[in-house]
C-alpha cells in the first residue's frame, strides 16, 4: 500500500458513528451507556425517523430493534438496503424474539448480525468493532477503484462519474456556473528525459498534492486526467471565480520550485485550459473540448499561463 493510500485509510479511522434505533427511550438509554465511550451515538424511536438519520449523517453502523410500531425493524432494514446512498450501512438486529423464524426474518430483512436481549455489554462492544472493521476495510477497496494509485488524487472513472451527478444535481439552479479547468505540465517529456521517469512520477505526485492543497473549497474535486494532465472540477463557480483559482494553482505549482532547466523558467510549470457554463446547459464533452482548446492557447502563449 502506497503511503498515499494509507493515509486515507487511516482518515477513515476516527471516532466511528452509531445509530441506535428502538421505540423504548429506556432500552436506547441502555445501549447508549456502554458505547458512549468509544463512539458518537444517534438515535431514533422510530423507522422513518432512522431513515431520516441515516439520510442525513450516514452512521457507520446501526443496531436496530425488531419489534416497533408502525415500521418495524424488518421493514426498516429492508427500506435501507433498497436506498443505494444507504444501503451500505451494515444493520446489526438487537431482539428479545427467540425463535428462529425470526431470525431468519433478520437475515433476510438484509442484517450482518444479530444480538439477544438482553444485551451482553461484551459481546456487542466485540461484535460492533469486528462489523467495523469489516466495513472500513469494504470502504478501502471500493474507493480504490475511484484513486489514482501514483498521485492520490481521484481517477478518470470517478472524474467522469462526479462530472455527470454535478450537471444533473445543478440543473435544478438553472443559472448557477459550473467551471472546469485542464492543466497539463510543460515539457515534462524533456523533464523525463533529463531526469528520469522516477523523478517524473515524484513530480507528478508533488504537483497533485500541491493542486489538492490550493482548492480550497471542499466540493471542489482534483482528478488526474491522463498521464500528466489533471482536471479541476468547480461546481458553483463562474469565470471570474475559475480564474482566481487558476492562478492558485500556477503558483501553488511554481512554489514547488522543482528545478527544470529545460523551460523558459527553469523550473516546473503547468499551464491551464478553462471552461464555464450553466447548468442548464453544460454538457461534459463541451466543458472538456473547449478547456482543452484554451489550453492549446495557454500552451501556444508561452506556457506557465491561464486561458479560458
Ligand atoms: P507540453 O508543454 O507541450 O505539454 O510538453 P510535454 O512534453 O509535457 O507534452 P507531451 O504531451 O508531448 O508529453 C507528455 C509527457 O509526459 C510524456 C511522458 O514522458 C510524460 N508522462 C506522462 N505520464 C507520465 C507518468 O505517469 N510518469 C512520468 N514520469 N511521466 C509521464
Ligand atoms: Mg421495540
Ligand atoms: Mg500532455
Ligand atoms: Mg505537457
């Protein structure tokens, strides 16, 4: 695992969260007494009211009573695993039923696990670290699919992905801007072949992390593009907002000062290609075509230089 990943990894590791659902107060109060130490702690009384959390704080587990009115946890864990933002919350059923029909009714209902009433403090402090464990881990290889394994930053699959659910979510807010920018390393085959391929990937490393670093809104999305381009996604943003960025990013990228004296600078630089459009009438392929002729442009004026 590259250090880059590990890091990740590790992020993932803090304070996990917990939904406890029960219709008896008493009974959550219970639960909640051996985990507060070790987790954060949601509740709900209610299925619909479970659902709701689950919507808007996403827990990392969730341990569900069987028996409630109106809801019950069967039907509850059964409206999760068809939600696909949810559905992979993992459901541990707590129950006083003993017969095994209902046990095989949890299984079915979509559970990971299973846990007597009344609860052994023990067992279900052991059980929620090993379901944990397993979905941190589950988590990890899924995102791999979605991470650039030189630099960290996300690939061209979760690029494409985010681009499209951006446009789609926007469309709602007809007139709000999106904006792309394409960056592309000048001369970075003579960097290669001054210095080699293994200062090239170095390099390429530092300047994604050096990008990463300089977008400073969170929804703001770095990707690596092809071999030593990248795409920086902006949602809300319009062209005076894209420009002010882009020039972040020249010189988050020439305060690397990582010596190249193949260039008119001496050291390595990028140069940016941007697009701006309206929800209502961005198209991927658009946004990717005209950033990509600016940055022709950008290249063709010297380098080290923004154009949209
Ligand atoms: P320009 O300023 O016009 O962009 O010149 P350039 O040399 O950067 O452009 P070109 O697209 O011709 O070459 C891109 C080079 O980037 C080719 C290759 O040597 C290098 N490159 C692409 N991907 C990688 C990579 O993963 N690692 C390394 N070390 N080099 C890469
Ligand atoms: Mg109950
Ligand atoms: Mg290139
Ligand atoms: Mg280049």
């Amino acid at each position: 695992m590259s250090d880059v990943m590990l890091e990740r990894f590790l992020t993932t590791l803090g304070k996990a969260t917990i939904l406890v659902v029960d219709d008896q107060p008493i009974n959550i109060q219970l639960i909640f007494s051996i985990l507060a130490d070790d987790y954060h702690v949601l509740m709900a009384t209610s299925g619909q009211q479970a659902l709701q959390v689950c919507r808007d704080s996403m827990p990392d587990l969730i341990l569900m009573d069987v028996m409630m009115p109106e809801m019950d946890g069967l039907q509850t864990c059964q409206a999760i695993k068809a939600d696909k933002d949810i559905a992979t919350i993992p459901v541990i059923f707590v129950t006083g039923l003993q017969q095994q029909e209902n046990e095989d009714a949890c299984w079915q209902a979509g559970a990971v696990d299973f846990i007597q009433k009344p609860v052994n403090a023990n067992t279900l402090l052991h059980r929620i670290k090993a379901h944990l464990t397993l979905k941190q881990q589950a988590d990890f290889l899924h995102s791999l699919a979605y991470i650039d394994g030189l630099t960290g930053v996300f690939n061209r699959r979760y690029l494409d992905n985010s681009i499209d659910t951006q446009i789609a979510i926007g469309k709602r807010q007809q007139k709000a801007m999106l904006s792309v920018l394409i960056l592309d390393i000048d001369h970075f085959k003579l960097f290669n072949d001054k210095f080699g391929h293994l200062a090239g990937d170095e390099a390429l490393r530092k300047v994604a992390k050096a990008l990463k670093t300089a977008c400073c809104r969170p929804s703001d999305l770095v990707a690596r593009y092809g071999g030593e381009e990248f795409m920086v996604v902006l949602p809300n943003t319009d062209e005076e907002g894209a420009a002010v960025v882009a020039i972040k990013l020249l010189e988050a990228v020439a305060e690397l000062n990582i010596p190249h004296p193949k260039t008119e600078y001496g050291m390595v630089t990028i140069s940016i290609g941007g697009a701006t459009k309206t929800y209502a009438t961005a198209v991927k392929d658009t946004l990717t075509t005209q950033a990509d002729q600016q940055l022709y442009l950008a290249k063709q004026s010297g380098r080290n230089c923004f154009r949209q």
